[in-house]
C-alpha cells in the first residue's frame, strides 16, 4: 500500500506543481545524434535526489531523479546504458482505455520503470510493456520516451504514439489528441522554432530550455546525447555552468542515492542558499531548544507554587 501512495505521489508531482510546467524535447541531429532533454519545473527544493543502479549480468545500469532519498519512489527522468531515456509532463486528466483489460506490474508501477530501465533498449519495447500493464495515476501524466536509434514515443491513459518526424515536444498538452491545444502553450512553438531554425547540439538544446524555463519554477534541467550516452546536468537555472557526466561513468559510482545539489557545491547562489538554510536551521534548533527550557522552567515553577501553597494550608 505504501508503495501504491508513493507511486501516486510521483506522478502527481511531475509537473503538477505549477499549471505549465516542464518541457520535454527530443531531436535527430544532422550529424545522426539523438538528443533528449527536459525541465523539471516545480517549486525550488534542495530534496531533488539522483539514483544510480549498477548493472549486473544481463541487465542494463541506469540512472534516475527523484524527489526524495527514496529509491522506491517514481522516477521524474532517467536515462540507460542502452540509450534508452524517460521524461514526464502533466497534462489535463484523460480516461483510461483498456484499464480493466491490462494487469499491475509485479511489486507497483515504479518497478515496471525500474524494469524498463534495465531490460529495454528501445521505444518500441517499452510500448509492448504499456500494452500489457497497467500505471494508475497515468490519466493526469504523459510519459515521453527517447532511444538512441532516433524513435520518440509519447504515452498517456488513452492512448500511445511513435512521432514519425525529427523531432517531438511535450509540454503540457496530450500530443496523442488532435485538437491542436499546442497553440495554448507559449513554450512548444518557441521550441519548435528552435529545432528548425538551428544546428542541433548542446548549445541549441541549452538554450532551448533556458528558453523554455518557468524561472522561478524550473528546478533543474537534464540533457542527453542518447547517442554518446553524455549528460549535462543544469540546476537552478544556472545554464552556465552546468555538471557532465557519462552514463558509462555513471553506472561505474555502483548503487547510490545523493542530491542534486552536491554536484554544484561551488556553486556561488547555491552555496548562498546552503549556508541560508544551515543559518536558518541552527536558529530554528537554537529557538526550540530555548522554548523548550522557557517551558520547563514554567512547569517548575507551577509544581512548586502548588507544593508550597499545599504546604502553607497545612500549617493553618
């Protein structure tokens, strides 16, 4: 049961926080490299954390974000050894097609994801999972899958879709619908622009998502070569210095869980908010311990004052 609530606290929060939130783009380079990135837009927190999974024997390693320390929780994004990455968005709830004729994934929805990470390579396999399980809580999310062989796949309750085109976008619209609702979101024609106008890389992916940020919303952002198996890691919309990574040299850190944050401690805003935060806590720890005394005293000086009025009576 613990793990159902937990599950369905991960969907609700991908993207749920703010009414247009978080970006999801892939694209075919020129040169044959399959990008994919995303925003993670929801309020500022120092708990966003990031998971890694060794690999072992015929199972691929990976690499997940999540919103807390644990590993149970619904993964946000991720990315395999295969090339294979996941992203998600909210969109408006939809009906379930099919949810009484598909079955629950052994141990909840989260191990289905912790399962695809370690056995697929490519979108259309993940599909064939969809087709057989169940996600409940799917009907306010949209899963937008990426594979280094250039397919993109977008999921939802109601339906699945492989783009046929160089690229796809998902904000928060279902693009499985054709009523064209992407002219309501100011961010995917911006992003389509984008896409079309420049050369694809770094840099245009980079940008792209700066300009796509909520700002103040935006917590972190991640971008992969799905073809090299890079990663650059952007947080607190500081797209200028941002953490770089393989998902070779990843896998290699064995099985861990640490926070985002700890890959930017030079980080001079973040450093100013770590040091507000210790501040912050030592006060808070300094002002309970002070209340605490303050109410000890009280209760003291109230039993004494009981004892001795006692004391007094007896002697009249």
């Amino acid at each position: 049961m613990k793990k159902k609530y937990l599950f369905i606290i991960g969907l609700l929060t991908i993207g749920l926080t703010n009414s247009e939130a978080c970006t999801e783009c892939s694209v075919k380079a020129k040169n044959g490299n399959i990008w994919h990135g995303g925003n993670e837009d929801k309020p500022f927190s120092l708990g966003t954390c990031v998971n890694i999974v060794a690999p072992e024997k015929n199972a691929y390693g990976y690499y997940y974000t999540t919103n807390s320390k644990d590993r149970n929780e619904f993964p946000q994004g991720g990315m395999n050894e295969a090339g294979l990455s996941f992203g998600g968005t909210s969109v408006p709830k939809t009906t379930y097609k099919d949810f009484d004729k598909k079955r629950d994934f052994p141990g909840g929805s989260s191990q289905l994801m912790f399962s695809i990470f370690r056995k697929c390579k490519s979108v259309k396999e993940v599909f064939l999972l969809f087709k057989i399980y169940r996600v409940p809580g799917l009907e306010v999310s949209q899963f937008h899958f990426a594979d280094k062989y250039g397919n993109f796949g977008i999921i939802v309750a109601d339906s699945m879709w492989l783009s046929e085109g160089e690229y796809q976008i998902a904000t928060n619209y279902n693009l499985c619908h054709a009523d064209k609702d992407s002219i309501q979101c100011w961010r995917y024609p911006m992003a389509e622009r984008m896409l079309t106008t420049k050369e694809i890389g770094l840099v245009t992916m980079r940008d792209l998502f700066d300009s796509t940020s909520q700002r103040k919303w935006t917590n972190h952002t991640e971008i992969k070569n799905l073809s090299t198996g890079d990663i650059w890691f952007y947080y607190a919309q500081n797209f200028s210095r941002p953490f770089k990574t393989n998902i070779r040299e990843f896998v290699k850190l064995g099985n861990s869980t640490f926070y985002l944050y700890e890959l930017f401690k030079d980080d001079l805003l973040l450093t100013r908010i770590l040091t507000s935060k210790d501040t912050g806590d030592r006060m808070a720890i300094t002002l309970f311990i002070t209340c605490s005394i303050i109410l000890f005293l009280i209760i003291i000086i109230w039993v004494l004052s009981r004892r001795l009025s006692k004391l007094r009576k007896t002697q009249i």
